[in-house]
C-alpha cells in the first residue's frame, strides 16, 4: 500500500490553490490559533467573575486600542470558523459539493466572515 | 450523505487492514460535528441574551452567570469545545508531525493542556454564586 517512490510536489508557491484550498487552510489556522487562546479566555473570564476589582480589569482592557485588535483578529478567527463549518455541514449532506457551487459557497464563507468582523468594529467605534 | 468524509490522519489510521478501529474514525468524525452544532447554538443563544440584557455591573454580570441554565449550558459549551479543540489539534498534529516521538509529546501535551482547562472552566463557572 506504501509507496515510497510516489513523487511529492509540496511547493506552496507554485501549487495552484483554488478558494476552497484556501478556505481549508484558513479553518485549521483559525482552529489553532482559537485553541491556543483558550487559556487567555478563560482566565479573562474567571477574572471577570471573581471579584469586582477583577470585573473593572477586564471592562477596563476594552479601552484599550491594541487589546481592541485583538479583539477583532479573535472574532474574524471565530466567524470564519463558525461559517466554513456551517459549509462543511452542507457538504456532508452532499449540499453544493460540486465546484461551482463549492467555490460559490466558499467565497461566501469569506464574505460572511469579513461582514461579521466588519459589524464588530463599527459596534466597537 | 458522505459520513466519515475523513481526515488524512483518519485515512492513515483504517488504512485497509485495521477493520475493526473503523468505527473509531467514525466516531470522531460525528463527536467533531455534533460539538460543533451545540456550540453554534450555544453561541447564538448567549450572544441574543447577552446583547438583550448586556450586565452594567459586577454584580449584574455574576447574576447572570449564577443562572443555573446559564451556568450548565456554559459549563457544557466549554467542556464541548474543548473535546472539539482535542479532536481538530489530533488530526492537524498527526497529518503534519510524522516524528513519532515529537507527534507523541505534542498529542499529550495538548491533550494535559484540554485536560486542565476543563477543570479550570469547569471550576470557574460551577462555583459562581450571587
């Protein structure tokens, strides 16, 4: 079953990748960079809800410009991956699998997740 | 319906003559979609309430997360995405490290790291009384 000699062409610059690729990589970048902010969440939470001093660090940190950043490049990571996973619902349930409507529908997922960050930051202005 | 549509490391693992971990894939396969159903519901859901009824204080934001409901359906939100966290860092880990002894030591790491911050959360939001 192994094939060792089968050739391997991984030279990203030069492979043609389609929006769908690029989708497929965006939801796995977005899944790594969301677990490793998983600590920084939920101390933030438990800090918020352990005392009142705490609760004003936190409301406090939103005043600041850079942690508003941060903020947004976490709802963009969320949003892509909340909509290119309603895609791939779609897909298992043989919905738009072939590729006009995947690329449609891939394109959408880009679209949609860009709206919400952009709803985000006009909330936050 | 294409189910167990898998993952490379899920290929590599069934690959013909392990037939009898096949339900493994499987199984993960549907645990990754269902978690992934709960939370967007979950996500939706919390952000409508909070957005409805946005906490002004300290003590308004710990009365609604003392809220039983809110306390079992966060608590179960989180523990949800942590198995979800486990199962997507599983599958990019074993498609790209394929140094067993470095793919070993990041899997139990993440896997400690999921571990402790399901009872950190679980901790956090279990205790909060008004």
């Amino acid at each position: 079953m192994e094939n060792k000699k089968r050739p391997v062409f991984l030279d990203l610059t030069r492979i043609d990748m389609p929006v769908m690729a690029v989708l497929s990589v965006a939801h796995r970048i977005t899944g790594i960079v969301m677990f490793l902010s998983i600590p920084a969440v939920i101390y933030l939470l438990g800090l918020s809800l352990n005392s009142p001093q705490g609760y004003e660090k936190v409301t406090s940190l939103f005043d600041s410009g850079l942690f508003r950043l941060v903020l947004l490049m976490a709802l963009w990571c969320f949003a892509h991956h909340f909509f290119a996973g309603i895609r791939y619902f779609m897909l298992d349930l043989d919905i738009g699998v072939d590729v006009v409507n995947g690329r449609k529908s891939a394109w959408c997922v880009l679209g949609a997740g860009l709206l919400v960050t952009v709803i985000g930051m006009v909330v936050m202005l | 319906m294409c189910v167990g549509r898998g993952t490379a490391s899920d290929s590599y693992r069934h690959g013909g003559d392990v037939m009898s971990r096949k339900s493994i894939g499987l199984r993960t396969w549907l645990m990754q979609r269902l978690s992934a159903v709960y939370m967007m519901l979950f996500v939706v859901g919390f952000a409508i309430y909070f957005i409805s009824n946005t906490p002004a204080s300290f003590l308004e934001w710990r009365m609604m997360m003392a809220n039983t409901f809110v306390a079992i359906t966060a608590t179960l939100f989180f523990l949800l995405l942590l198995v979800h966290a486990w199962i997507g860092m599983r599958d990019v880990i074993m498609d790209y490290i394929h140094i067993d002894g470095l793919r070993l030591l990041l899997l139990t790491g993440v896997g400690f790291a999921l571990l402790g911050a399901a009872i950190w959360i679980t901790k956090i939001l279990l205790t909060v009384t008004v």
